[in-house]
C-alpha cells in the first residue's frame, strides 16, 4: 500500500466518523424540527432542508440531467461531500419519512464506502477522488467519483516522458548537424565544380 495515501484514508474514514456523529445527534432534532416547523407554521422542506445540511454539510437543491454532459459538468464543481437533490425529491423526502430514509440510505452508503474504496485504489497505486451524490428527478441516484495516479506514478511517469522528449531532441540535433555537413559539401561542390570539371579533361 502506498505510504502517501494512508493519510488521505485515515482522513476520509475521519469525515466518515465525524458525519455518523453528526447523524446519529441530529436524527432527534429532525423530528423535533418538524413538530416546531408545524407549531411555527415553516415549511416542512425548509425545515429538512436544515436537516439534511446539518447532517451532510454541502446540501444543494438543484435538477440535474442523467446525461454524460450534466455529470461531467456538475462533477467538476463537487469536493468529495457534496449531496445534490432535485426540488420535488426533496418535496418527497420532506413529507413522506419512508422516502425520507430510503434516499438518505443512498447518500449515506456512499459516504460509508469511501473509507473502504479510498483503500482499495490506494492498494493499486491511484489516489480515490470521491465527488458526491445525485438525486435525479426521477428519483435515480448517481454517485460521482474518479481516481487520478499517485504522486509517485505522476513523477515516473513525467520522468519517463522527459527521457523520450531530451532523445528525441538529441536526435533532432544530430539530423540538424548531419544535414548541414550535408549542405556544406552541396556548396563545396557547387563552388569547386568548375574546377574539378577543368581537371578531369
């Protein structure tokens, strides 16, 4: 295993432990905030919506496409925490507590299996880049995530490419120097022509 990613495991199992914490003290407060938001007269999506932020940390209320495109894009914004719900998923979630728990389901087992597939890639020498979690409209989940090279493969692999890019200008060089040894013995004969000429009669 790669010494360089323990720490990034041990950090991603720590986010881990510290939103199970988080989870397990704020599961109370959900129901007491619906009581109060009904006391209030708040609504019941605005009231989980707090929820859902206090339980994830970055909780955006947004429709996003299931196409390749709208992933590609909305994954380049996320950080590894992010959790993406359409507006009428969250309508669903904050009415119905059976959908509620199902789609929280969802987004938990992806923050659960990070810990384990950070290792995992770390094991074949990539580095584990979770994004986040989509709920579509449809009420689809995508999760979002990637893998780069390690460090240490990044730095072969630029050593390797700086080998081939200093041989190929070696070799550009030598062409270079051999084409104009060839040029100068073009000129030579043009400029001695005439004379070799007068001595082979």
């Amino acid at each position: 295993m790669n010494v360089s990613n323990v720490g990034n495991i041990l950090n991603s199992a720590y986010q881990y432990t510290s939103r199970t914490q988080k989870t397990t003290a704020s599961s109370t407060n959900f129901t007491e905030s619906l009581q109060g938001a009904a006391k209030a007269d708040t609504s019941n999506v605005d009231v989980y919506t707090k929820y859902l932020k206090s339980k994830y940390g970055k909780v955006t209320i947004q429709s996003v496409g299931k196409d390749q495109a709208s992933l590609d894009g909305i994954g380049k914004s996320m950080s590894g925490n992010n959790v993406i719900i359409a507006p009428n998923i969250l309508e669903q979630m904050a009415n119905d507590p059976e959908k509620a728990a199902y789609y929280e389901k969802k987004i938990d087992d992806f923050f659960e299996a990070t810990p384990q597939l950070s290792a995992s890639f770390a094991a074949k020498g990539l580095v584990y880049e979770p994004g986040g979690v989509v709920v579509h409209e449809d009420g689809s989940v995508t999760y979002i995530g990637g893998c780069s090279d390690s460090p240490e493969r990044v730095a072969e692999v630029n050593a390797i490419n700086k080998a081939k890019r200093e041989k190929e200008a070696a070799q550009r060089k030598a062409s270079l120097e051999h084409s104009q040894e060839a040029a100068e013995q073009q000129r030579q004969i043009v400029e001695f022509g005439p004379f070799w000429r007068a001595v082979r009669l």
